[in-house]
C-alpha cells in the first residue's frame, strides 16, 4: 500500500531536503509539498494523505495553528504529525507534543542524523495512522454504506454548531420501500438499495458537509454554510442522481425534510426536529403513491419474467367475480375479488424462476419455497394502507377447508370466504391450463376432482355454486387469452 507524506515547511530548500532522505530510504511513499498552512484541510483530504511533517516557524498561519486545527477536526485529527524545529526550542516542543504530535525533529538539518531518523520517525507514524485509522473508520462508519454512522454525526452536529458556521442547514431523509424490498427480494436487494442511495447522497454534497445514516433506511447531512434554498437545491441533485437507479426494476425513492439554523438563539436540536418532521408530512403525503408503484412494478416485474402467471392470474380474477356476483356479493367485495384474483401470487416474485417452470417433481426444498409465496404476497400488499384487507386473503388463500392447508392450518369459516373463493378459482384454473410439470386436465376431470374435494380442501358450499352455476356461464378459450 503506498502512503501518502505532506511536507508543510515554508523553506524550499528544507522541504526538498527531506523529500529526497524519505524517497531514497522509504519504499511506497507519495511526498507532497506545501509552503504555507493555509487551507490544509483541502491538502489533507484531496491528496489523501497519511502523515504530515510540520514546521513551526512559518509565516502568516505557524505550525501551532496548523496542528491545532488538525487535531480539532474529525477528519483530521488521527493523522499523525512530526513536527520540525529549531534545536534549542524545547518549548516548543513541549508545546507541540502537547498538542497532539505524534513526534519531532530539530533544525538545522544534519544528512547523517536524518538519514538514520527520519526514515524511521515517518516509519512508525505511517504504521500509527493505519491502526488509528482503522479503528476510527470502524467507530465512525456505517459498514453497509461506508457512510459516517450516527455516533460520528451526533457529535458533528455539536461541533458545527458555531456563529462562524451559520447558517447551518439539516437534510433528513427516509428511503422509502426498505422493508418491502427486503421481504420480497431478500436482505440482499435492500442492501443494494441503501448503497445507492448513500452514494446519491454523498456525490450531491461537498467535501465539508456531513453525510450520515442515521438509522436503518434514514439518512442525514449537515451542510454548514448552507441557506435553506442551497439546501432544497442539494436535496434537488440528490433526486436528479438516483433517478435512474434501480433495484430489481424498482425505482429509488427518498422522502427528504429540511431546515436551517440562521442565529445563534436558535436551537439546533430543534433545526433538526423540524427537519425530521417536515421529512414525515412528506413521507405521509408520497407513501402511498410510491408503495403503490412499488407493488404495481413488482407485478410487472412477476409477469415479465412469467407470461404464463399474467394470463392465470387475469382468468383467475374473472372466475373470482363471477362466483362473487352469483353468490350476492356487494359492487366492493366484487371489485376487491378482481383486484385479488391479479395479485394473489404477486408472492411469487420472491421464487426462483427455475422453480416456478421446474418440470420435474420438486424437491422438499423447493416445495418449502413455493409454499413461502402467500406469506410474501401478504407482506408485500400489506405495506399498503389501501391492501391491509386483500392482504390477508392473499396469506389464506392456499388453506384448505379441513384446515391441512398453509401457511397457518385455518379450518372451515375461519378462512375468510374471499380466500375460500380465490382458492376455488386458482385450484381450476391451475388445473384446466398446462403447468411445466403436466398437461392440462380436462374441464369433466377438473369438476370430479372440485367435487371430490368440496368439504377437504374446498368451502363445500363455493364448491357447488361454482360446478352447478358458474361453469355454463365462465369458459375459457385461447381468443379470450
């Protein structure tokens, strides 16, 4: 690994002098030079560096300054520093070790001494930095997103806290769908979503500002010097960059609140409560359009990669309605029937596709996985306000009238009877139509297998309404597919 070493001595012919003992004795190293210490951050973080050698007596900003700038800066405070001065200075050396000098040097400069020393000095605060900045990264860091993690920011927002840093700007924001990716696509796919939108994030802000996660799928950034419209311009950018990012063919989205600190009476704890609140109202207005997006790609995303579930599930719906008007449901359960019918093996989107199309016998395994597709249908739709309801005929839809069925043993009228209705028209539908694993059965061996099973895995009553009633009326034909 090569390290980077920043000279910062206003002595050209000082600065080149060490330069050429640390290239000749140390391999991998980067030396970078600076005559003054002004805007030292800026030198620090652009050219990475991992150690600095400081002279004290410098013009316009001395070495003192410089070193105690460092060692107050998060950023820059686990960077070792050796300082350099004169022989018979031991105050200020004494002084300079006490304000956090990793080690020192004295001039003049003698070649033989410094070929011995030096090399060595620098040696041992390279290897002091990657300890401490290896412990640091780990205490200040969110490891997921490599952003800076609650802790770090916490006690940024104290230090930015200052009249010379006004106005002082707090960005809040939530990732929406976390959870509904996490139970659909697995942990996985909504750790890619958080790395994106970190990214997002971080690209659209500047070197000084602080970019945290502050919690599971919320975000934060401290931008000193920022006015409110600065800040809504930020938080614009950010959109404008994970806008055309996706995640299994699910767009990124963030709800974001703002707020900015203009005096010094004000408090910043209460900038960043009406940050986070202004994120909430924002949330509450977006989340149901966006969970609804969300569920309606998902579907897409079933369909594109299954034509043949998108044709089952339309004929599903159909026969849904149908028994729905013929056993005097109300226009709103009839609607919901139809709407249930197209979502009620959304759940699938969570299984392999070499399963769902597998020909052979599955294994147990794989038959657990099937079986997991009514539970992950449930959690998806019951993200939604609006699908509370379908979602629990959605998780009982492969019960079984004798209560044998899954994922939860219900028996008999426990099962809700729009469950026990899609049950009845996805059982025929699966068994008229062609599956990879058998051909279609024939509509006279479909009605003796319903009625074989009306009171075993069927509401015996659905089960009669639909041979006798529903079947004249509802036939299926390629035209209609």
């Amino acid at each position: 690994m090569t390290s980077n070493i920043l000279i910062i001595d206003d002595s050209p012919l000082d600065s080149n002098f060490i330069r050429q003992i640390l290239e000749k004795r140390l391999p991998n190293i980067n030396v970078f030079e600076t005559n003054d210490g002004l805007s030292i951050k800026e030198k620090l973080v652009s050219n990475k560096i991992h150690m600095c050698i400081l002279d004290i007596m410098m013009p316009i900003k001395d070495g003192f300054e410089v070193l105690t700038d460092m060692k107050r800066d998060p950023f820059l405070m686990d960077i070792p520093v050796i300082v350099c001065t004169g022989i018979e200075d031991k105050q200020a050396i004494e002084k300079a070790l006490t304000l956090g000098a990793y080690d020192y040097f004295s001039k003049p400069l003698s070649e033989e001494a410094m070929k011995i020393s030096l090399p060595l000095k620098v040696k041992n605060a390279i290897e002091l930095m990657k300890r401490n900045t290896e412990i640091s990264y780990l205490s200040y860091h969110d490891f997921l997103t490599q952003l800076y993690n609650r802790r770090f920011c916490e006690e940024e927002i104290k230090r930015l806290n200052s009249p010379r840093n006004l106005p002082i700007s707090i960005i809040v924001g939530d990732l929406n769908g976390l959870k509904l990716i996490n139970d659909t696509f697995g942990h996985d796919e909504g750790d890619k979503l958080l790395k994106i939108a970190a990214t997002s994030i971080q690209s659209a802000c500047r070197i000084d500002d602080i970019v945290a996660r502050w919690g599971g799928d919320e975000f934060i950034v401290l931008l000193p010097k920022t006015s409110n419209e600065e800040a809504e311009e930020v938080v614009n950018r950010i959109k404008h960059l994970y806008s055309e990012q996706q995640v299994n063919g699910i767009q990124i989205s963030i709800s974001f609140g703002w707020n900015t600190k203009y005096t010094v009476e004000e408090e910043i704890t209460k900038v960043f409560k009406n940050a986070e609140d202004d994120m909430y109202r924002n949330k509450t207005c977006e989340n149901e359009s966006v969970r609804s997006y969300m569920i309606n790609t998902i579907l897409n995303t079933l369909h594109e990669k299954n034509p043949r579930e998108e044709l089952h599930s339309k004929r599903v719906s159909i026969l849904c309605q149908a028994i729905g008007k013929e056993i005097g449901l109300s226009e709103l359960e009839i609607r919901m029937l139809k709407v249930g019918g197209l979502l009620h093996d959304i759940g699938k989107i969570a299984i392999e596709e070499g399963i769902l199309n597998k020909e052979e016998k599955l294994t147990e395994q794989e038959c657990n996985e099937i079986q997991r597709h009514p539970e992950v249908g449930y959690r998806i739709l019951s993200s939604s306000h609006e699908l509370q309801e379908l979602a629990e005929y959605i998780l009982a839809h492969h019960e079984k009238w004798d209560g044998t069925g899954y994922p939860r043993g219900l028996k008999g009228e426990l099962i809700p009877r729009m469950a026990r209705i899609i049950t009845l028209a996805d059982s025929y539908d699966a068994m008229t139509n062609e599956r990879p694993y058998r051909k279609a059965l024939s509509e006279e061996i479909a009605i003796h297998e319903i009625n074989k099973n009306a009171g075993i895995q069927f509401d015996p009553e659905i089960a009669k309404v639909f041979v006798e009633r529903i079947l004249d009326k509802v036939r299926f034909t390629k035209e209609d597919e």
